[in-house]
C-alpha cells in the first residue's frame, strides 16, 4: 500500500518535476512560470471586462501587433544572453523601414538620368543587409574596442535615429504599395496577407523563433552563447570565440529589428524616421518578463515570446476597455521595475555591469 501511494505521489508530480526540477517549490513554479500565469491572468481578466477580448479575430490582430515586438525581443534575447544590451533596436527598426520606404519610393541616378525601382525581394534583402550592419557595427565597437554595451548602442540609437531623419526630412514615405507597371508591388503583402486565416507577421515571427531555438538548442554557437554569457573568461579560456559569438548576436539583433522594420512598414505602407521610438523597452521588458537573466547565460525563445505576448496583450486590453493609451507607456515601465526585481529574486540578487 505505501509502495502504490509512493508511486501515485511520484506520477502526480512527475510532469511538475520535469518543468521545474525534481526539488522545485511553488515559489520557484512562480517565477519561472510567471510570464505563463501572467498571460493567463490577462486574458481571463480582460475576457470579463469586454465580451470583444477573447474572440478569435481580436487575438489574431494582438498577435499581429505582438509580432513587431516578438521580432525585436528575440534579437534582444540573443544580446542579453551574451552578456550585453542593445538600445538601438527601436532606431534601427525606424531606420530600415524608412530605407524600404526609399527604396520603394524609387532610387534617382542623376548622373543616368533614371529612376530605379527595385522589386520587393531586393528591398527585403537590402533592408536586412543595413540592419546586419548597424548590428555588426555595434558588436565590433564592444568586442574590439571595448565599448560598454550601454553606451555603444546608446549611440546608435541616436546615429541610426538622425540617418532616418535625415533621409525623409522628417517626413514619412507614403504608398508603399508600389505600381503594377513597375514591378514592384507586393510590398503590402507582409502587413495585409493571411495565410490559412493567419496574419503573415505572426507566421513570420514564429519562423524566426523557431529558427533562434534551434540556433540556441541544437547548433555549437548556442552552447557558445550560454557559456559566454554565464562567465565570458572561462568561455574564452576553454575555447570559445567569444569575440565572434558577441558580433553575431548584434548582427542578428540588427536583422530582427530589419525584419520588424519591414513587417511594420508594410502593415501601415508607410514609413517614418520616428517609427520604433521606445520600442527598445518594450523588447527589454519581454525578455526579463520571460525570465532570461539580465547577467547574461539564461533565458529561452519561449519565455521571451511569452514576455512580449504579456506586454502586447495587456497593452491591446487596456484601450479595448477603454483606458487611455497614454497609460501603455506607464504600466511597461511599472512591469521591466517589476519583472526585474523577479529576477533578482529568482537568480539570488546578483548584477553585472553593462
């Protein structure tokens, strides 16, 4: 009899061991299922408030609002893994939606006398390639010259801000969706497409996640990454490239927030140099919300994803129920307070220098 109870104990808390860890209290269940738990306390609560909240169309459309800042977040989520911070994320993703919105707009060759217009998939491709290299601009300033994180991309923040001010004079490019007789429509398709009844930007960014998971679980570089992240010198001394590793997180940052720059400007089809201002926040806020460690080493794709779905779902509730959108700004301030002081419970008080 006590040997079947034993057992009966053991299967109730076998899946809970195998999430949490065999010795897991419910404090821990907590916190590292609290961007989980807060996702569910959202959607039943707002569910309550507006019979308008839990249909399935109005979640299609915050998941594709989400999207935008689930691109950002897993490019952030790489950085932070490593050890450092990218601020420049919002700008870069302003940067490349008004460089799309160039593009788009037709490039002039005076000296030729012509007007070129690339079609889309040379667009997407150059967008990407600027995004790569801000991103790599960014992780040579910190691996080779030695720059803190803060400050090297807190000064592309304002670079990449002022380049897209400059190129549009601080206007917005306009009708993106180009012109049939020049063969470069489509453009649109990213913002406005569905594919089986789902937004094209939600497919995309769950192609990307699923690619950042496997780079992290199955591939050298993310074992690279975590071991770097965790404590660089003894990543380094055992072999480790940790200089390259720390480029290639920035450079993928850069082309998530390029992906973000494109799916953004399409679902407006318009670009502007301010687009993405404060979204740096935002992204931080969904990684430390989905439990990675600000000192660098731990976090998942999947937490990170949960993070932004809290924030973007809590944001989209609010002004369904009518509170004003001036309030998004506070209550993503008052969750990264927040979502930091969880992890400093969580990972025992420790910090690190950025």
């Amino acid at each position: 009899m006590t040997e079947v109870t034993t057992n009966k104990k053991q299967g109730a808390g076998g899946l809970t061991a195998s999430i949490f860890g065999e010795n897991a209290s419910v404090v821990q269940i907590l916190l590292e299922g609290r961007a989980f738990f807060a996702l569910i306390a959202i959607i039943v609560t707002f569910s309550l408030l507006s019979p308008n909240y839990a249909t399935v169309s109005n979640f299609l459309i915050m998941a594709n609002h989400v999207a935008i800042f689930g691109l950002l977040s897993i490019g952030m989520l790489l950085v932070i893994l490593n050890g450092g911070i990218d601020l420049s994320v919002g700008s870069v993703l302003g940067l490349t939606g008004v460089f799309a919105g160039f593009l788009m707009q037709g490039v002039e060759l005076e000296s030729a006398g012509v007007i070129l217009y690339p079609p889309v998939w040379a667009v997407v491709v150059l967008t990407l390639g600027l995004g790569a290299f801000v991103g790599a601009a960014n992780g040579v300033l910190i691996a080779y010259f030695r720059v803190p994180a803060f400050v090297a991309t807190l000064g592309t923040l304002y670079v990449a801000r002022g380049v897209a001010l400059l190129m549009t004079n601080g206007l917005t490019f306009n009708n993106l969706s180009g012109d049939p007789s020049l063969g470069n429509t489509g453009f649109d398709w990213l913002g406005f497409n569905r594919i089986g009844g789902v937004p094209v930007g939600v497919l995309i960014l769950a192609a990307v996640a699923i690619a950042a998971g496997l780079l992290l679980s199955r591939t050298a570089f993310g074992r690279w990454l975590y071991s770097s992240g965790g404590n660089e010198r003894a990543a380094e001394l055992s072999g480790v490239p940790v200089k390259r590793v720390q480029i290639s997180v920035y450079v993928l940052s850069g082309m998530c927030a390029a992906i973000a720059g494109l799916v953004l400007s399409s679902q407006l089809t318009s670009a502007g140099p301010t687009a993405g201002t404060t979204y740096e926040l935002t992204a931080i806020a969904a990684v430390v919300v989905g439990g990675a460690s600000l000192m660098g080493g731990r976090g998942t794709v999947r937490g990170t994803l949960l993070g932004a779905f809290v924030i973007g779902f809590l944001s989209d509730g609010l002004v369904i129920i009518g509170v004003s959108s001036y309030w998004q700004t506070v209550f993503t301030g008052a969750v990264i307070v927040l979502a930091v002081m969880l992890n400093s419970i969580q990972y025992g008080g420790k910090a690190r220098k950025l």
